[in-house]
C-alpha cells in the first residue's frame, strides 16, 4: 500500500444557488462544474447533510464521462479530509449505477456519490451530473437532498486534502491522509450479482445454438460489463457488443436508448439481417431499450412482460412480492399485478421512490416509463439487468421476441403508449402552461373532447406506505372514460430551459385492434392533449423535439 503525503485545507467559499438535486441528481452543463468552488461546495453539502460516517466505507464512480477523473480526485480528497476511513473506487473511474448500487450494498458502504448524467450527451460543453447514495444502494430521498440544497445556500468553507493524484487506473489500495482508497474492479460484483439471479447456463446454451444478439453500449460505461456478462460468460459472438469503449464524450452519441438516438437498433431488428434480440444502454447503464426481430417493446410493455415472467428466472423462481411503477408508465403492469394478486404501486417519478417499498418487502420488480426497469437486487434501475431478464425469458420459453409480446397483449390487452418531449423550452412559458392547467383541473371531469370524456383529472400526490412521507405537484391527470390518460409532467433532467413531457396511453383489449401505428392509435388523445393545454400557445412549438 503507497502513502499520499496529504494535509487538510480548509478553504473558504461563497455558495452557489443553483445547487438543488433533481430527481437524480445535480446536473448542470460541465463547464458549470469545472467552475473553481463549484463541485467541491456541492459534495461538502453531501456530507454536512449526513450523520455517522466517520469512519465508515464511500463508494465512488462514475460514468467515464468529460471531467469524470477530475472530479473523482476532488471526492477522494475531500472524503478523506471529512472523516471517511475508506473510499472505494471502480478502476478508470468507472462505475455503473447500478453497479455502485451493488457494491454499496455488498460492501455494506455507508453511502456512495456518482459521477453522472445519466442519458445526458457528455463533453466539455454537454453536461455532467452528480447524485448521493445512501447505505441501501438507492437515490438519497428528498429529505436528505433537501437538506444538501439547504446546506450548499449556506455554505462558507469546505475541508479538502492537498495531496498526489491516486492512480485510478491499477487495482490496489493507497492512503490519503488518514483515508484507505481502493481501486476494485468495477465489474467484478456486478457480475457475481448477474450470475446469482440468472439461469447462465441456459442463455450460453441458448447463444450457442445460434442466438444472436446486437447490444449497443453507446461508448458510455456499459461496454466492460455486456463484454464481460454477453461475450465472455454467456458466448455470445464476438462483436455482440458495439461501441463497447467508454468514452469522455460518448463519441458524440447521445447515450439514451431510445428510438431516435438508437435508431439504427429498430432499423436493424427491422431488416431482414435483424438479429434475434437488439438492445441498449445508456450513458450510465440504468436503462434499457429492447427490440426483437420486428417488434419494438416498449418499456411500459417490458416492465410488465418481465413482471409476467420473473418466474422463469432462478433469483425469482418463487414469484414477486409486488410492482411498483411511476405515474406516468403505462397502466400495462397493473392489469399482471391484477391478476398475480399481488401489490401495485403508483409512485412519483424517480427511482427514489421505490427504495422503501423495495426495502420493506413490498414489491420486487419496479420500473419506469423512461426505458428503466430493475428489481430488489438492487436500488437503482439497471439495464443489462432487463436485458438479461428478457435473455432468461426467451431461453426458458423458447419464442421469439414478437411472439412473446402478442401472446401478453393477447392475454392482457394492448396498452398503445407514446410520450412526447418538447426539449428546452422557455422556462417561463412551460410554468404558464402548468399554472393554467392546473387552474382548469377541477372544471375538466364531464367534459367530452369527441369522443373522448373526461372522468377525472387531478395534480398527481403521493403519500409513502412505508414511511407516510407525501410527495405533492408529482404531475397533471386526465382521465377518460375507457382507461385513457394523458399526464403532463416536467421533467428535472435537463440542463437547459424546461422540458415538458406529455404521456397519452389508451388500453385497447381486443386482440383484432393490436396492430395500429401508435402515433395513429392515439391521434385523437394526442390533439386532445394540444386543445387541454394550448401547448404550442405556451412553448411556441408546433411539434415534439422527440417522440418515444
């Protein structure tokens, strides 16, 4: 073990007011973060915000984003100046979220900070992110963020050790200060976590009979792992895995798995070379985008077709306790819930919002409408997960993508799904927009749009069974007669401006009706959605930035 000589500044600072978490996080353009005082006032926020870690283990990563390893460095100096007694950290910086969450919990780490954006573009003029972990694995709740932001509008000074750079890229440990550092394998845990929940064995057998798969890593930090888990472990081809090299700038992709930046996946599952199963990550791993040969799964879909089929997997094998899903997912997991008689739970937005339900044994699988999906192995979502999950399935089923996908909707009923971002919007008219809106919810409920009638439509509110915890302004309602909806949420991902989502979904049960063009099968709602909320009065937009 090497020695950083070190000894502990206290530095002066003036607070930032920019420094409240959204829902995942602090995200900001990188330039922002490299401003000198900025992202060192916000981590000595983290910390005055907790209680009892003197002494105990942080875990920290990142997503190998622009300013990862830098920002890193300034962690482990300032940990160690704080009281941490060991920092453990991926090798290169590297750390998926959802392997953070793994190797806090199997750690038994106090907490962890991650270095990320998530499905933000990185660079040095694109953007970077930071979020708190707590002892659970999971996203730290809103009274702990709250408490961050209340510390960073107050913050006069931030302890930090003037020491050596650690070696981030060789496994070992050195001291800092009085702080261990060690450098682990950011693969490792993960894996061994995979492996306990999965049937491998039949997946190889499955690949080896000729299976074949296409996963776009995105150049973002899931390459190490779906090479480790689908190349090395399970015997997919070689080359299975694209843009397997995580890279500062994600080589100018823009690391979301969705149907506009992963658009050569849906053109390539829709071409006669389609592989049997193609599929994505994101920028730091947590979501997931699936697509079999000719047929788009949605996420919605995905949760509850996983939920349907948890038990084929061994991790799983004695059923669910319950589903969890945000208010704006598709109603699709509630109809399987229904019928495996087990809990359904409507939370926020947020993967945060799961962590007492998963902690209290209430529900096992969980997932959100933005292309995250994951379970109670840990408390972030995870997208090799869903994917591995769907290798399960199709290995112990022996169909193809499509025909598992016809054969719920078959069995539950189509849930058409569309959600519609306009990216970037002033901020101000994005705030009118909601202010009128809301003002209008109480005289919607009666009111026809043609055909549709409006049975209720409220401002989303969520009391925590677990903890009584109430989360209010979580989203605007309309319900129709028949079981459609349209939510209006803005969404706290962004950097820039507002961006406003729009949710519309209709359930259609007859199996005659399940071969609509989405877009086309929600026409009616999506003009509905216009009329309600004059959106292109507010925004001055004629069209989404992007339609998922």
């Amino acid at each position: 073990m090497s020695l950083l000589l070190a000894e502990i500044h206290t530095v002066a600072t003036k607070p930032f007011l920019d420094q409240r978490p959204g829902t995942s996080g602090l995200r900001k353009k990188t330039k922002i973060f490299q401003q000198p005082h900025y992202l060192a006032n916000f981590v000595q926020s983290i910390f005055a915000s907790l209680e009892g870690f003197e002494g105990k283990t942080l875990v920290v990563g990142g997503d190998g984003r622009f300013f990862n390893r830098e920002a890193i460095q300034i962690v482990i100096r300032m940990a160690a100046a704080n009281g941490f007694d060991e920092i453990l950290v991926g090798r290169g910086g590297i750390l998926s979220t959802p392997a953070a969450s793994a190797v806090i919990r199997a750690e038994k780490a106090f907490g962890g900070i991650v270095l990320s954006a998530s499905h933000n573009p990185g660079g040095p003029d694109a953007d970077f992110g930071i979020k708190y972990n707590i002892s659970n694995g999971g996203p730290a709740p809103e009274k702990i963020t709250e408490a961050i932001f209340a510390h960073s509008t107050t913050i006069e000074s931030y302890k930090i050790i003037e020491a050596p750079d650690v070696d981030l890229d060789t496994l070992g440990e050195t001291r800092v200060g009085g702080a261990k550092v060690r450098i682990i394998d950011p693969v490792a845990i993960y894996q061994a976590l995979m492996e306990s929940l999965f049937d491998f064995p039949a997946i190889a057998r499955m690949f080896k009979h000729g299976f074949r798969l296409k996963f776009d890593a995105m150049s973002a930090v899931t390459g190490p792992y779906a090479k480790a888990i689908f190349e090395e472990a399970l015997g997919a081809a070689k080359g299975s895995v694209m843009n397997g090299e995580p890279l500062p700038d994600f080589g100018h992709h823009h690391p979301d798995p969705n149907l506009v930046h992963a658009r050569h996946l849906y053109d390539l599952a829709m071409s006669d070379a389609s592989p049997d199963l193609c599929a994505a990550s994101d920028g730091d791993g947590d979501r997931n985008l699936i697509i079999g040969r000719g047929q788009f799964v949605t996420p919605s879909d995905s949760l509850a077709i996983i939920a349907a089929n948890a038990h084929l997997a061994p991790g799983y094998k004695n059923g669910i306790a319950g589903i969890a899903r945000s208010m704006p997912t598709s109603l699709a997991a509630d109809r399987v819930a229904e019928k495996l008689k087990i809990g359904m739970y409507e939370t926020p937005t947020g993967w945060k919002f799961f962590g007492n339900l998963l902690d209290a044994g209430k529900v096992t699988i969980c997932g959100e409408e933005s292309a995250g999906a994951g379970s109670n192995h840990v408390r972030e979502k995870d997208g090799l997960w869903a994917i591995l999950m769907w290798l399960n399935i199709l290995a112990a089923r022996q169909q193809s993508v499509r025909e598992i996908v016809r054969a719920h909707w078959a069995e539950f009923g189509r849930n058409y799904y569309s959600r519609h971002d306009y990216e970037e919007v002033a901020s101000e008219g994005a705030e009118a927009l909601f202010a009128d809106l809301r003002a209008k919810l109480p005289t919607l409920a009666g009111q026809t749009f043609g055909a549709l009638k409006v049975e209720a439509a409220d401002d989303f509110s969520y009391v925590d069974p677990v903890d009584g915890s109430v989360s209010k302004n979580q989203g605007l309602r309309i319900l129709f007669a028949g079981g459609s909806r349209i939510v209006y949420r803005l969404s706290g991902t962004g950097t820039a401006g507002a961006t406003l989502r729009v949710y519309i979904e209709r359930y259609e049960p007859d199996p005659a009706k399940h071969d609509l063009e989405t877009q086309d099968a929600l026409a009616d709602l999506i003009a509905c959605a216009e009329k309600i909320a004059e959106i292109r009065r507010h925004t001055g937009r004629d069209h989404p930035s992007v339609i998922t």
